[in-house]
C-alpha cells in the first residue's frame, strides 16, 4: 500500500495467479478473474460468481443474491447460535413488551387510549420477563426464600450480556450496579423502574417513556409507521399499523389461547416451531396484557358470553402461573408458593361457587394442560430460578388496583 494519505485500496485475494486488482499509483486498475470492465470503470462480477459466493476465513465475508452483494460477519453466526442454545431456541421478532403494545393500539388512530395507565407498570414488569427468558436474571437462590411470596424473592443478573434491545439493556445495567450494593425483590424492580417509589435517591431507576420508545421501535421493525395527527391546538405524533398481518397473527394467537376448553394446546395458540419458550410466552402475554387493560381489545370479533369465559380462562390461566411451582393454585390455601386463587376477581368467583354448592374452579383441567406443556419448557424443572422469577412478576401484576 502506498504511504500517501487518503483512503487506499486493500488488496483483495483472487483465484487467478495472474490476475486482481492492481494498483500503480492510484488511478490505472485493471479487473480479471473473469469480470470486464465498462465504460464508466466499473467492474461488473462474471456469471460464475453471481448466484453465491464463499467468504475468506479471517476477513469480511459476501455473498451474491440476485446480483447483489451482502457483507457478513461470520463471527456473528457463531454468537447467535450460541445464544440460541443458552436460552433454548431462536428469539421472537417481536418482545412481549411490543405485542401488547400492539394489542394497545388503534390501528388507524395510532394511539393508546390516554386514560390506561395499567400499561406502564405492566410494560415494566414484562421487561424482567423477558430479561428472565432470555436467561438474564434470576432469582436469588435462597433456601429461605420459600417463606415469602414469589412477588417478595431477590433478584440478581446471571448474565450482563446485552441483548441488543435498548430496553432491556438499560434495565440490565441498573440491575447490575445496584447488586454491587444491594439485591432487590422483584415487586421493588417493578415499583422503582415505574417510579413508584418516594425515595428521591432512587429516582434515577426510572425507566423513561418506555411507551413511545417502543412505538418508535416497532416502526424500526416496520410493525408500525409514523404520521402526524392534528389534535385541536396542537399536532401529535402518532403511529397508525402498517402491517396489519403482525398485529392479527397475535390476536389470533390471543383468541385461539383463551377460547380453547380442550387440555390440549391448539397450534394456532403458539408462535412458530423452533421459538424459545413459546408456551411460556403466550402465558405471560395474554396474563401481562389482562393486567395492562388491553386484552380486551383483542375480543372485538367474540360475543359477549364468549368475551366473559375468555377472561374467565385468562384469570385462571393468571392464578395458575402467579404461584411457584406453576400450576400450585388450588393445592394449598397459602398464599404463595402454592396457593389459592391469589386475583382479587377470581377469589370472588370461587367464593360464588363455593356458595353454590361447587367449589371448583371451571376450566382448571385444561389450564393443567397448558401447566404441564410450560414446566417442560423449565431447564432445571421446579429449580429454574429464572421461571419462578416470571411467577413472582406475575403475582405482583396481579394485585394492581384495577382488578379489584
């Protein structure tokens, strides 16, 4: 390479001994290995190396797709598949916390409805979810932790690793300088990243218009799109669907979940074969998302007695999974790690019942199905610290003041 500033051409391996790229002082460039060399002094690639192409070990890598070229790194294929197998198969597009963004939004409009601040809290619990799935954080593994509720249980960070959501990635590195000092519970996390908290010390584990920062990342991902909506005196940013499949194919997945009375989970329930905890994931989605106030949204298509067992089944779905090991809801009458109805409204209906002259819980038989199919998605069975930490924010959604 010349020793003159500027920018300078590297010398790129080729095939043939007598010929590649040249260069005698910058100017005069000569192109072989079967290409030609046009008019303009562009080279054009010859038809043996246009459908594919193999990268060189050590340096950048391409391929040629329909005539264009596409530059990898292969380093970056080896630490995706690693990750796949640390959290158990291939991540969704979508996080839990952007789909039921999605279930919150109007489609046309491209708003949430002003009055729903269900969604906030709820959205920050779905964030330790998630972080809990992809194998982040866990809880602290304390034999006395089963006197308290899953909601009351410390949490740590297994894993600093960024996930490449900035979310999750901020909330990752607050949880990671604060066990330096000190471990808090999973109610304290959800409590401190909504701002919950009247300690003006603590203020700075706030997450920040988490809202509009994931509405802004679904548009990233082309889910959403950004439009300007005038709105009286002043104009408003809003982001109406651009991809209505997205958006039906939760529904659908939502709808299918909660209407099935079968033990068996129908596969329109789940996301594709091959996604990590897909079981898991529709649980804490139709749970986070009855919590956050926008479920409803999704029943526009059912009756109204259909709407009422479709929330019946999700409030027993809730009760099932809010206790430690999942499915311990009707096993003891103790209020955690294995107990009775813990949500306000399904304590009223059990107590009906019970008045009735039934004391059972209708539906429970199928939910235990859909309780057997998440316990095998559990890497260490009743010890996976990282599950029982979705319990505990489950629980802790579950005693918000709107399902009073």
């Amino acid at each position: 390479m010349s020793s003159a500033g500027g920018l300078q051409r590297r010398r790129v391996a080729n095939h043939s001994t007598s010929g590649g790229l040249t260069e005698d002082d910058g100017t005069n460039k000569s192109y072989s290995n079967g290409g030609s060399s046009n008019e303009n002094g562009r080279a054009s690639v010859s038809a043996e190396h246009t459908p594919q192409s193999s990268y060189h070990a050590g340096g950048s890598a391409f391929e040629y797709s329909g005539g264009n070229r596409i530059a990898y790194d292969p380093r970056d294929l080896v630490d995706a598949a690693g990750e796949e197998s640390k959290v158990g198969g291939k991540l969704p597009k979508l996080t839990i916390m952007e789909e039921i963004m999605l279930l919150g939004v109007k489609d046309k409009q491209g708003y949430l409805s002003f009055w729903n601040d269900n969604i906030s809290y709820a959205l920050r619990g779905c964030i330790l979810i998630e972080l809990a799935l992809r194998r982040r954080i866990a809880l602290v593994k304390d034999p006395n932790r089963r006197h308290v509720p899953p909601g009351e249980r410390l949490v740590e960070v297994i894993n600093d690793k960024q996930t490449g959501e900035t979310l999750l990635d901020e909330a990752l590195r607050l949880m990671k300088g604060q066990q330096e000092l000190e471990k808090y519970s999973v109610n304290t996390w959800v409590d401190l990243m909504s701002g919950e908290t009247w300690n003006v010390m603590k203020i700075g584990f706030q997450l920040k218009q988490v809202r509009e920062r994931l509405l802004k990342g679904l548009v990233d991902k082309g889910v959403l799109r950004t439009e300007k909506r005038n709105f009286l005196l002043f104009d408003m940013a809003t982001h109406p669907v651009a991809d209505m499949r997205v958006k039906e194919s939760i529904i659908n997945r939502t709808v299918s979940l909660l209407t099935s009375t079968t033990s068996a989970i129908p596969p329109t329930a789940l996301d594709k074969e091959g996604i990590q905890c897909r079981v898991v994931r529709a649980i804490c989605l139709v749970s986070a998302a009855y919590c956050a106030s926008v479920l409803d949204n999704a029943f526009d298509r059912l009756g109204f007695e259909e709407r009422e067992a479709a929330f019946g089944r999700c409030e027993e779905i809730l009760n099932e999974f809010i206790v430690w090991p999942f499915g311990g809801g009707a096993s003891s009458p103790t209020g955690f790690g294995s107990g009775g109805p813990a949500t306000p409204r399904a304590r009223r209906q059990q107590m009906n019942k019970i008045g009735m002259g039934s004391g059972e819980l209708s539906g429970r038989e199928a939910v235990l199905g859909l309780v057997q199919e998440a316990k095998k998605e559990a890497k260490d069975g009743d010890e996976d610290l990282s599950f029982e930490l979705i319990a505990g924010v489950l629980e802790v959604l579950s005693k918000m003041d709107s399902l009073l």
